[in-house]
C-alpha cells in the first residue's frame, strides 16, 4: 500500500496536464479523474497510457465524471435508463482494463432520491459483476449527500449484495456528514480498498495530510488491517498552494507506511 495524488486536486486543468503535473514529481501513483466524455475516446486514453508508461505510473483507480448521473441510471424503474448506464459503465470499465486501474469509484444514490434502496442495492450488484468481468472492482464511496454516506446504509448495501459489495473510503465526506469514523470502519471492515484522504482543523474540513489534527499513525495501522490497496490526497483546488504541498501531504502518510 502506498499514497498517491488525484488528478482532481488540480481542477479545472485539463486530465493529461493534471498527470503529468503529478509525473513531474516523485509521487508514482495516481487517480484518474475524469471530466468529460471526450477522455474516454481511445485517442484520449492511448494518450493516458503513454504518459503513465513514460513516467513509470501506476493508476490506482477511475473516478467517473457522472457521478450526479448514477441515480438516474440506477436509481430509476426506468429500465432503458438502467440499460444505458450499464453501457456508459462498460466503457469506463474497459478505460481502466486498459490503464490497469483496479478500482472504479462509485457515489451512487442521493439521500433524496426517491427509489428503494434495496433495488438500488440489487442495480449496484449488477454494475459491480459486469466490472468484474474487465477485472475491475465498482467501488461504492462514503459520500455525504449520497445514502451511503451513512453507516447504517453501507451495513445495508452489504446484506443486500450478500457482501459482494466494496467501498472507498473518503475522509472529507464522513466529517461533512458528521459521522463517527469508527462507525464508519466498522460498517466498512474487511472491504476497504481505496481511500480520498485529507487533514483537518478547527476551521476547515479539506486540508492536506500534516497540516491539520488527524492522526496518520492511527489512520494507517487501521487502514493495514484492511483489504486496501491504494490511498490518495485528494483535496479542492482552494486547499492547496503548489505542487510540493500535495507531494510533502503524500509524504507523511507514506513516512507512516513504512515498516
């Protein structure tokens, strides 16, 4: 297990220029964030796969830029909806078999969204076993507008996939939805995978790694009990200076990883 950086620190800077701002340093280990749908044109993504083989790159996961789609492809009983969103996921399924990302994030149903939960559950298990197929794992995330932003629905989305399902987990998003992270790892343990990490203070909810109150220790000796393979800062563009501030974030965490 090691600490990345997400393309999607950088914001509104164009994908390939956001990776190679990261190939720049000595961080080798990325999340792609996507931002639209010319990036998953096989020019685009053939041009991904160069960057990241010149630069001795590993992608650690696909973030989708429809995440605010997905509850309306999986969350509808609209059943063209579903077939459509099932075809989008494909190609983002067959990016990351291309980039050799293991892992594609998923934010799923919001909090409002007005379809059972259990359905959705049922719609999420379909996703995750086509990704299966291009050995990718559909990776649910902790988001806090979304319902698996809560514990009680990740406990949920388990019983209801029979416990196929596996999970991001973002640290920003639990505190947004004022949750108790240990509630949080609890209804998680056992699928961790990937993890958006940042720090924290009194007066802000997205810093980077070290310059807040989170104890990294704690965070990554909990993390070693967990199936996970990657974690990366993953931070708004405003809660950052420079380059090296996200490089020195990575640094701590990965100082704490090392026997």
């Amino acid at each position: 297990m090691q600490c990345g950086l997400s393309t999607a620190c950088f914001f509104p800077m164009e994908t390939t220029r956001a990776l190679e701002e990261i190939c720049n340093t000595e961080v080798k280990l990325v999340e792609l964030f996507f931002n639209t749908f010319c990036e998953l044109e096989d020019g685009y993504v053939d041009r991904l796969q160069l960057i990241l083989r010149q630069n001795h790159m590993k992608v650690s996961a696909v973030h989708p830029f429809t995440s605010m789609m997905e509850p309306f492809f999986f969350s509808s009983p609209y059943l063209s909806r579903q077939e459509d969103g099932m075809q989008l996921y494909r190609r983002y399924f067959e990016v990351c078999r291309a980039l050799e990302a293991p892992i594609l994030v998923f934010h799923g149903q919001y909090q409002n969204t007005n379809y059972p939960f259990e359905q959705y559950c049922k719609n999420y298990d379909t996703l995750r076993q086509l990704g299966k197929n291009y050995g990718v794992s559909l990776c649910q995330e902790n988001v806090a507008r979304c319902k698996c932003g809560f514990s009680e629905n990740i406990r949920k989305l388990r019983e209801w996939t029979d416990d196929r399902a596996e999970f991001v987990l973002d640290l920003k998003q639990e505190r947004r939805a004022e949750n108790n992270l240990d509630e949080m790892f609890l209804a998680m343990n056992g699928k961790i995978r990937h993890v958006h990490i940042s720090d924290f203070s009194q007066d802000y909810d997205c810093l980077p790694p070290g310059e807040g109150k989170e104890n990294w220790p704690e965070i990554v000796n909990r993390l070693r009990q967990q199936p996970c393979d990657s974690m990366v800062v993953e931070l708004y563009r405003d809660g950052f200076q420079d380059t090296m501030q996200l490089v020195n974030a990575a640094a701590v965490v990965n100082a704490c990883l090392k026997p």
